[in-house]
C-alpha cells in the first residue's frame, strides 16, 4: 500500500513540475510578444492617476505593450530624452512639444493624448487663513516652479486674472528645481508654495504648511500633461500609439467610473510611502477640481488656451497651429 500512495505522489510532483515548466514557458512566450515602450513621465504624482491605474490594472498589457515608466523631473529632461532615444514617449505639459516645434527640430513631437485637463498645483501657505484670498499673496515670496514650466506660467495666469501683477506684486521664486520645492519650502523658504499631491497633502500633516487653494480650479481648461513622440516614431508605430491611447482611456474610464478609496486602492502601490487615506484625500481633491478629463482627446478651444497662458507670460510669441502638433489632426 506504502508503494502505491509513493508511486501516485510521484505522479502528481511530476505533473505539477510539468504545469510549471509549460505556464513559465507560456509565460515568456506571451511577454516575449508585447511590444516595450519606454515612457518618459515628468513627475511621480497622484495627478496622473489615470495612467497608473492603467499599469496596475494589467491594460498597458492587455493591448500588447510592456510599458517601461522611468521619471525625469521636469518637462524640459523629458523632452530632452524622448529627442535623444532614451525614451519612445513623453508625459508632460503640452508647451514642451511647443517649445520644440519653433526651436526648428526636424524630427519634433506630436501630441497624441491627454491625461489632464487642469493644473494640478495646489497652493500651501506657510500661515493659516482662515478665509485665503489671493489678495493675501502680495508682498509674499512665492516657491513656483521652473520658468516657462506649465505649473509657474499657469499661476501666474491665475494672478493676473485676479488682478495681480506676477512681476510686481508678489515674488515667484523660480530657482528652485522641481524635485527640490517641498524640501526647500520645509527647509524655511517662501512664504507659499506650489505642490503636487501627494507632496500637498504630507507638507500640510506634517505640520509645515496648509493647502489654501487649487491652481488648476483658478487656471481653467488646458492639455495641461500629454503624451507626445517623436514624429518619426509616430509614423513607424501607429498601432503602438493606438493600442498605448486605448489604455489610457480605459485608465480614465475606471478613474470616472469608480469611487475615491477604490481608484486609491488599485494604484496604491505606485506610492509606497503614502497612506491609503492620504492617497484617497488626493483623489478627492483632484475629482472635486475636475482634474481628469473623459477622453483622450482634447479640443483646439483648450490648445489655444494653453498658448494663451504662454503668450501671457512672454514664453510664447504667437500661436502654433493646432494640426501641425496634433498627431492625426
């Protein structure tokens, strides 16, 4: 009888060894049919819930992509690795592709998506209002990011819609790299600063400052973060770029679709170190500003505001066609 229940043992190692060796080898020969993509983000920020849920929810490989996420602070260090070939796609503001375009580079970059449709800055004052106003920023130094950057060139647009004078009336610190705001601000300087969540929301409890306003709610409608390639790479991988837009309108779609601690909860290990509450608090305050918009897609209207904003702060001098930067316009 020993023998027997031996010789079934036996039987079922090797069949399970077997089911191993044939779903590893299944597995490689799925991974070794998905197509890499190296995608180049300018920051690592709750505002780009969308695509995160994307990666964690396995549609980046559903539609045939292994999705390769590196970060490069600031859209001037993506831009310049999507020119060099470090990276096939770029996420970040749509004034870069701007910026290249009239630097008169052969090869320039297309826009082909959207992720964001508002600033997604918040502002943190060093005091406590009780009833902020932006009438309270003048005279005050202000921590706002790289000059000419979509989050600096936005503020400043929202100030002078109010009324105020970016030049004049408040001081924009804009020596402080983008990596380095919520240390320096932590650090002692400024009076104000710009932040992204989760940076917002751990300057805030760790007592260091108090969340006052949103940027994006004072800034309107724009492309404010986009995809963007090369147009050689466009025309070489267009249903790369089809099946990678697919993806990220599913990630939207799941955004829209379920609730604040359900979208915290799937794209929570994108950020080890903050809270599920924490997460959950800044997807609320993103939702409540309308941050996301429902489609990839996004109008010439919001194009031109985006130069608008440019133009009002002397970084542009005329407008670009919106069909010469719009890949499949």
């Amino acid at each position: 009888m020993k023998k027997v229940w031996l010789y079934v043992g036996g039987i079922v190692v090797v069949f399970v060894v077997a089911c191993l060796v044939l779903f590893t080898f299944t597995k490689k020969d799925n991974d070794s049919n998905l197509k890499k993509v190296r995608l180049a983000e300018v920051a690592h920020t709750i505002f780009y819930a969308p695509q995160y849920v994307a990666i964690e929810k396995g549609y980046f490989k559903d539609l045939g992509i292994d999705l390769d996420l590196t970060l490069a602070s600031g859209a001037d260090k993506v831009t310049a690795a999507v020119l060099a070939g470090d990276a096939d796609i770029g996420f970040c503001g749509s004034e870069a592709t701007i910026y290249v375009y009239n630097g008169g580079t052969d090869d320039y970059l297309k826009t082909f998506a959207q992720a964001t449709q508002k600033d997604g800055t918040f502002l943190v004052s060093r005091e406590k209002y009780k009833d902020f106003k932006l009438e309270d920023l003048k005279g005050k130094t202000i921590i706002g990011g790289r000059a000419a950057g979509m989050p600096e060139m936005t503020f400043e647009y929202a100030l002078r819609q109010n009324g105020i004078d970016p030049t004049k009336d408040v001081n924009i610190d804009t020596s402080v790299a983008f990596a380095a705001m919520s240390g320096s601000f932590i650090g002692g300087n400024g009076d104000f600063v710009t932040l992204f969540e989760p940076n917002a929301t751990q300057v805030e409890q760790q007592g260091y400052g108090h969340v006052v306003a949103s940027v994006g709610k004072l800034g309107g409608v724009v492309p404010y973060t986009s995809y963007s390639a090369k147009t050689s790479y466009l025309k070489k991988n267009k249903e790369v770029i089809k099946n990678f837009t697919k993806a990220i309108q599913k990630g939207l779609d799941f955004v829209h679709n379920h609730s604040d601690k359900e979208v915290a909860e799937v794209i929570l290990d994108q950020f080890p170190d903050t809270s599920l509450n924490d997460i959950e608090s800044a997807v609320k305050r993103y939702r409540e500003i309308e941050a996301w918009p429902k489609t990839t897609n996004f109008s010439k209207e919001s194009f031109d505001h985006l130069q608008d904003i440019m133009i009002d702060a002397k970084a542009l001098e005329k407008k670009v066609s919106y069909s010469d930067l719009m890949y499949g316009k």
